[in-house]
C-alpha cells in the first residue's frame, strides 16, 4: 500500500441560507458511476471519507460535506446543531446537486442524521450504508457518557474549555485511542493531517459551541419518543441498508448489530474485527468491498 492520498479538494456552497464546504471524489468514469455524499460524525469533518471514497471512485461520483460549524462550514444560523438541523443541510445538498437518488454514508452521528434522511426523504436516497450509527442505546458505556457532562451548566463548560485548551497532538491522541481499534494503523501523513487541522480549529470561536451543540442534538434524539424516535424511523427506511459495527469500538456498542438487523427491513449487517468507531478510516478497503456486497445483492434482485 502506497502512501495516503491528500484529502480531495472542496469548495463552498451557498445554498439559501445554508452555506456548507464540501469536499468531491472525482470519478474514474462519469459515464459510468453514481452519485454519493458522505457525511461526518460528531467532532469530524469531510476528510474523514478521503479514503473510502478513493476506494470507490469507480461507482460514485462522491461528495463529503463539512457538517454546519465543523470542518470549513461556517456556524448555522440560528446556532442549529440538532440533528433535523444536519439533515437539513445535507438535503439542501442532495437537492441543489439535483442528482438523487443517492447513495447515502453516515458515521456515528452522521449515521443518525442518515437515518433521518431516508426514512423522511426516501426519494433522495438509493442506498443506505451507515458506520457505527449513533442511534439511541442507553446502556451503561463509558464514551457514550462522558458526553452529557459538557451540557452541565458552569461544569460543562468549564470541561470543554480544558479539553479544548490542550495541545492539538494531545486531543489528536486522545482521539484516536477512542475510536481506533489500533492507532498505530494511522500513516504519519493522516496523523500530520489531523494536527494541522486541530491547530487550526484551535483558532476558531465556534468550535465548542458546535460540539456542545451537537452532543445537545444527539442526547435529544436519544431521549425522543414517538414516531420520530431514531429506531422507529429506522425501521421506516425502505432502501437497500448496510450498517457496519466495530467488534472494537470504543462508543457504539457493536452488540446493537442484532437490534439494526431486526429493525432495518433491507439489512446486510456486519461486525468488523480489528475495527474501531470509524471503519471507514481504519479499514476503508473493507468497507470498500462491503459496499459493493451489498450493490451485488441489489443487482442480484432487480
């Protein structure tokens, strides 16, 4: 395996009061390939899919948004970070680009706001493939329940700020002993990456707004009752639906890898060994080839 590729080139987009940078895979064949966005989780950005979608340039013509206030988005108006407020974005994205259906990528929170897509704009989507889902599971984790303290008023903040004031190669660490099954599999080039990227957010104002925002808009979702809960939404999703577990994951629980597959009607569920929260950058070739698994079931019954 050679070295990694730089992440793909983006650029912004106005999109009637949604402003999103978003970063594109240019297919080997347009003729050919069909259209994708991936979207990001919680504290991420687009760059974490440079990798899979090199691995599959060949069937999608990708596009990976920075989420409103993380990456180079800038903060949503209003201050929106809830899920329905993502959703929103990426939508207007689908919309704008005028080339659904697509196939659709979620990561962790990016999962849930994936979800929500394709069980309440089933037209857009062609494909559901979600990584580690953040849906609501409120058994005792570790990871999962650190999160809430950052909305503690005065305590909560306070956290965040002495999180955030650490050195960038400290938090860029941190990060990866959470949701790595093995950190030492990251290339010195997409470690450099994460640093820079870290040290430049470290200038930012909005950068722990948008995080305190987002855990506010996924403890919601966790709570929600009804008919849009997560899961019930879930079970709603008509689409051809992969949803990949790590065995090792720090944050989703992979024993939900049971619940998803009783609950999405179109399922190829699996357990990734050696994988962590984020598959699709610890394993992005097995990712890769699990994708287009469930393309060949697709072709298979159409």
């Amino acid at each position: 395996m050679g070295d990694p590729i730089p992440p793909w080139p983006g650029e912004s987009a106005d999109l009637g009061g949604i402003e999103l940078f978003v970063r594109s895979a240019p297919p080997a064949d347009p003729a050919t390939v069909e259209p994708a966005v991936f979207v990001h989780g919680l504290g991420g950005g687009s760059t974490n899919w440079t990798d899979l979608m090199d691995e599959l340039t060949d069937l999608l013509d990708g596009d990976a948004p920075d989420l409103p206030g993380f990456g180079h988005s800038p903060v949503p108006k209003a201050g929106d970070y809830s899920i329905d407020g993502h959703a929103a974005a990426v939508t207007a994205w689908i919309e704008a680009r005028g080339r659904g259906p697509v196939h659709l990528f979620g990561n962790s929170m990016g999962g849930a706001v994936a979800t929500r897509i394709a069980a309440e704009r089933p037209e857009l989507v062609r494909t559901l493939t979600l990584v580690s889902p953040a849906l609501p599971d409120l058994r005792p984790r570790m990871g999962p329940y650190r999160m809430p303290v950052v909305l503690v008023p005065r305590a909560g903040p306070w956290v965040l700020d002495k999180v955030l004031a650490r050195p960038p190669e400290e938090r860029v660490q941190g990060m990866l002993d959470m949701c790595y099954s093995d950190p030492s599999r990251v290339p010195a080039q997409r470690l450099m990456e994460a640093v820079q990227e870290m040290r430049r957010q470290s200038d930012l104002d909005h950068v722990a707004d948008a995080l305190s925002g987002s855990i506010r808009g996924l403890v919601v979702e966790y709570l929600r009752r009804g008919p849009r809960a997560l899961w019930r939404q879930a079970a709603k999703v008509r689409v051809p639906t992969l949803v990949l577990y790590g065995r090792d994951d720090r944050l989703v629980d992979p024993r939900m890898a049971g619940r998803a597959g009783r609950v999405f009607r179109r399922s190829r569920v699996v357990v990734l060994p050696r994988a962590g929260h984020v598959a699709q950058m610890e394993l992005p070739r097995t990712v890769a080839r699990e994708f287009r698994a469930l393309l060949e079931d697709l072709d298979g019954r159409e």
